[in-house]
C-alpha cells in the first residue's frame, strides 16, 4: 500500500495558552511542541502496521516552516519513509488541504490518513477537504481499519455508538483513539531517520477565507461552592433554584 | 443571495435535537443579513414539517433512500447543489460526527471560507462573525469569514432551540441520485438514552467507582435526572465501560447543562473534554482533587456513601415537582 499521512505540530497537551497583545495569534513562547497526537499515535502508527502486514510506503506531508523538522524526524523515525514539508506558515484548514491535495493529486496513494482534529484548533477540517479535492471517500473518527485485496473495513465512532463502513479504493480517513496504540521510537529508528529523504516544496498560493478577530481566554471561574455530604437537598435547591440546570 | 441553507440531519428517521438548534442559528443569521432560512431534508425522515417552528422559511426534502446510509461525499453534493439551486451563500450543517465529515467539503466545493464548531454569532457594522472553543477548550476566537460562500458547523447545545417560525409546507427537490461509495454494513448505537454530545444531563464516573460492578448506582441517579452517563479515560481503557462514554480530550467533547463528576479527579485532558459545561458537580472524597478548582459545587465525601442520597433527593425533588 502507498499511504500518506498529514502531520500537524501543536503545542503540548498541558501548555498553558496565551496570545500576543493584540491578541490576533498563539503565542508560542516558552511552549514545547509536538506532533499532534491524533496524527502520531493513531493515524502514523496504524500506516506503519499496514505497510509492515502488507508491504509498500508511508510518507509523511506537513505544512510548515523549518522549525516543524524535528517533528518531520520523529515521524520518519517511528517508521514513515519519506517526508514532505511545504513551506510555509499552516495559516488555516483551507490552506493546509490546499497544499496537501496539490502534492497528492498525481501520486496516487492507496490511503490518506490524518489525526481527527488538532488539538490547537480543534478543526477536524482538514481530511474532508482533502478527500474532496482528490475526489475520494471520507471516513472520519476511525477506531478501527483493516484492509484486504484492495477494500478497507472501517469502524468509525458516531453519536452513542459505532458504525461499521466499507469502502473500495483508495480512501481518506481521520484517526480517533483505538485505531493504533501510540509507539516510542527506538534508537534504531531515531539513526535510520537522519538519512531518510525529506523533501522542502514551495506552497502554492491559496485564498484566505477567514480571518481571526482575536483570540481570548476563558472568563475565571468563580469558586466552587462546597455542599454539606449531609444535605443533598441543598445542592438539588442549588441546582434548581440558583444554577437552573434541572 | 443572503438565503442561508441549514442541513437537517436525522437518525433512524427521526430529525436530532441538534439538527432544531441548528434551525434557530440559520435563521438567527437569515434574520441578521436579511434573507430566508431553507432547510434540506434528506432521505426517509418523519414530521420533516417540524422544521419551521423552530425557524425554516422553507423546507425541502430530497426523499431518495440513497440518503438513508451516510456517504459525506454524496451528503455534501446534495448541500451545494441544493444551495446554487435555491440561492443559497451561507451553509449550516451540525458539529455531528456525519456534519464534520461534510462541512470540509463544503468548503471546498463552494471555495468557502468555514467555521467548525461554532458556538455564537456576532453582528456588527462590519459584518457578522462566529466564536468557537479552541485549544480544547483552553480558549475561545472570534473569526470573520473573507468569502462570499460560507460554511458552519454548529456545536450541539450552544444555543437553545426556539419557536420562532411556523408552520411550513414540505416541498420536494430534485437532486442527483447518491452513489454510496461507502458503504453503510452495521451501525450499533445505543436505544433509550440521548447520545452524549446531545445530552443537557451527564452524570459521569471514573476510577474512584473501584470497579464496574459499582455501576450501578451511578445509573440509578442518572435515571433519577433523565442524564445520560459518561465516564472517564482509565475507565473505558480497563474495560469498565464502553469505549463510547468516554468524554475528554481524546474521547468525546460535551457540553451539556449539567455535569456530574463522580470519582474524577479532573486531569487536564479530562477537562478538556467537559470544561465548556456550564454547570459542573464534583463529588470526590480527595479535597485536593484538581476538579474541585474548575467546579461549580462540590461535595467532598465517599461517593459510595452520597451517591444514593443524591438520588433519593432528586427523586423526591421530582415527586414534589409532579
């Protein structure tokens, strides 16, 4: 199988988020980043296990600057092949599966896999894009694929349960939890990452469609009203007469 | 071309609760730019007439069984055709499972600027702009959309459903027939309860349950509010409960009315999933439990011991009620 995965780098899970002073971006100083977890440990890893059962490549395409290359290694040295980097600041969604379906579209890939959502913008944008540029199938929040001669059997989570889809061909699919079990590089794979290719392209130029008015923090929470463990008749009243919930 | 088109979703037949909120939005923005709120019904749906009481103009139905199996390619021609035909720039899908897979290729089919998951809507002079969560919730924006064509998912219960339409006739349109590329073999999904991303209740338990036997009463007092149940990380990990209740940052994102955490003790990536709540309970018997900061009441005790006590108070809350 010929499988591409689309990696994005996010701030780590527990960073604490600010923005600049006008308050129109993330301000990323002082925060270590990552690969964003849904794209690692769910859809990178279960493109590696499909390439080890049934032979063939996994490459790698992120949208960003230099400062993403230490992802793009980890990424080879989990077990992708190649890597591809475009260029260029990932300004939204409608870019970044811009410059994914362009380098896609005369390549021919078996499966295109991603993360749900990033954990920064929480977008879960960009797979349906893409699958709608390459003209391909879409199957989000897969927890569980599996591929035999050329047909992919799918579970994907949906309200209050699972569905279980089956799709012919090539495909795109959005990773949720349970589709791989996430994997620490080994010194092996960390060595053999230096000298797999990574190729620089230049983006090409999309429209922006949407623009950032500002960014803000949620209002503080006003202390929690402890309740006496002997009066839950209290916290019904509270409940009911203050919160107005039930 | 200020008419705005909303996608009206439906399980099983029966239009989602989600589906009358996102109602109320598209004809919140049609009022704002002046124009009607169109909502496409598609495949077999009952009462598809009940849309504009909560605010369709107009309501259309595509009434082809194709429809009846999800394909988000198929779903998403439907939408844009829909929309060119009726005139249609803005598109409002719900922030479902199905209306994620959708809302990217209307972006891109309508060369669209798009918001996921939003909350609200602003008006002002320089026209209308969307909130969302972002950083999982750590954070909130505000986003202006650039193009002429416009594509939101809207996150379930932002926004109350209103009656503020009428009573509107069912018209049929003509669409191209689906092709189902993928295809729908099983669908397994929980009868009786509304799903959690609906759900206005959610009474939810972790670890401190000590093990699935103990479930029980945690069901009892989420039968005693009408709530649905969730539960954390560890515990749809070891098994105790299904993979689907499992709220947090890498399970489900819920913001209901009411949450009650029970046994939890509020780890950063459990929040992510439940802060936008806008009620929160923790019962703990941990004072220094991290949830405690984030909640609104808090009980510190054995939850074995409150568990059944909130519960008959809320059942006699009930009782005098009726």
């Amino acid at each position: 199988m010929k499988i591409l995965v689309c990696i994005s780098r996010t701030p780590e899970t527990t960073a604490k988020i600010s923005f600049s002073a006008d308050g129109k971006s993330f301000d990323g100083s002082g925060v270590s980043f990552i690969m964003n977890p849904y794209d690692e440990w769910y859809a990178l890893v279960r493109a590696v296990e499909l390439k080890e059962k049934h032979g063939g490549t996994v490459t790698v395409i992120h949208v960003g600057t230099a400062e993403s290359d230490t992802v793009i290694r980890k990424a080879l040295a989990i077990g992708a092949d190649d890597a591809v980097r475009i260029d260029a600041e990932a300004r939204d969604a409608f870019f970044v599966a811009n410059q994914i379906g362009h380098f896609a579209k005369d390549q021919a890939f078996d499966a295109i896999l991603l993360g749900k959502e990033t954990i920064d913008y929480n977008g879960n944008e960009v797979g349906a894009m893409v699958a709608e540029l390459l003209d391909l199938p879409y199957i989000s929040y897969a927890s569980s694929l599996q591929v035999d001669d050329g047909t992919a059997t799918i579970k994907r989570d949906i309200e209050g349960g699972v569905e279980v889809v089956k799709v012919s061909g090539a495909f795109v699919l959005s990773a949720a939890k349970g589709l791989a079990e996430q994997r620490i590089p080994n010194m092996r794979g960390i060595m053999m990452a230096k000298r797999k290719p990574l190729q620089v392209l230049d983006p090409i130029d999309v429209d922006q469609q949407v623009t950032v008015e500002g960014f803000s923090l949620p209002d503080e929470k006003s202390a929690v009203k402890m309740v006496d463990p002997e009066n839950m008749d209290e916290l019904v009243r509270l409940l009911h007469e203050e919160a107005k919930v039930i | 071309m200020n008419d705005v088109l909303i996608f009206a979703e439906s399980q099983n037949g029966v239009l989602k609760k989600t589906t009358f909120e996102v109602v109320t939005f598209g004809r919140k923005i049609a009022d704002a730019v002046g124009g009607q709120c169109h909502a496409l019904v598609l495949g077999t749906v009952n009462n598809p007439g009940d849309l504009g009481k909560y605010g369709a103009h107009a309501i259309h139905h595509a009434d082809n069984k194709g429809y009846d199996s999800f394909d988000g390619r198929d779903f998403s021609a439907a939408l844009s055709i829909a929309a060119e035909k009726l005139g249609a720039s803005t598109i409002v899908v719900p922030h479902s499972a199905n209306g994620r897979t959708i809302l990217g290729r209307l972006a891109i089919r309508l060369n669209a600027g798009s918001v996921s998951g939003a909350n609200g809507i602003k008006t002002a002079d320089s026209g209308l702009s969307f909130t969302k969560g972002v950083f999982s919730g750590k954070a909130k924006a505000s986003l202006q959309l650039l193009s002429e064509k416009k594509v939101i998912s809207l996150m379930g219960n932002s926004i109350p459903v209103e009656e503020i339409g009428s009573n509107v006739k069912v018209q049929s349109i003509e669409l191209p027939a689906p092709q189902n590329r993928v295809l729908v073999v099983e669908k397994q999904t929980v009868e009786g309860t509304v799903p959690l991303p609906e759900a206005e209740l959610v009474v939810s338990a972790g670890r401190g349950m000590k093990g699935p036997e103990n479930w029980n009463i945690i069901e009892e007092l989420a039968n005693s509010l009408g709530a649905t149940t969730a539960c954390s990380r560890p515990v749809a990990d070891t098994g105790w409960r299904p993979h689907h209740e499992h709220v947090g940052q890498t399970g489900v994102a819920i913001r209901p009315n009411l949450y009650i955490a029970i046994g939890i003790s509020g780890a950063i990536q459990h929040l992510a999933g439940v802060n936008n709540s806008k009620v929160m309970v923790v019962i703990n018997k941990d004072p220094e439990a991290p949830f405690f900061k984030a909640a609104d009441y808090g009980v510190c005790a054995d939850l074995f011991d409150v568990v059944p006590r909130l519960t008959e108070a809320i059942n006699k809350f009930r009782a005098a009620q009726n």
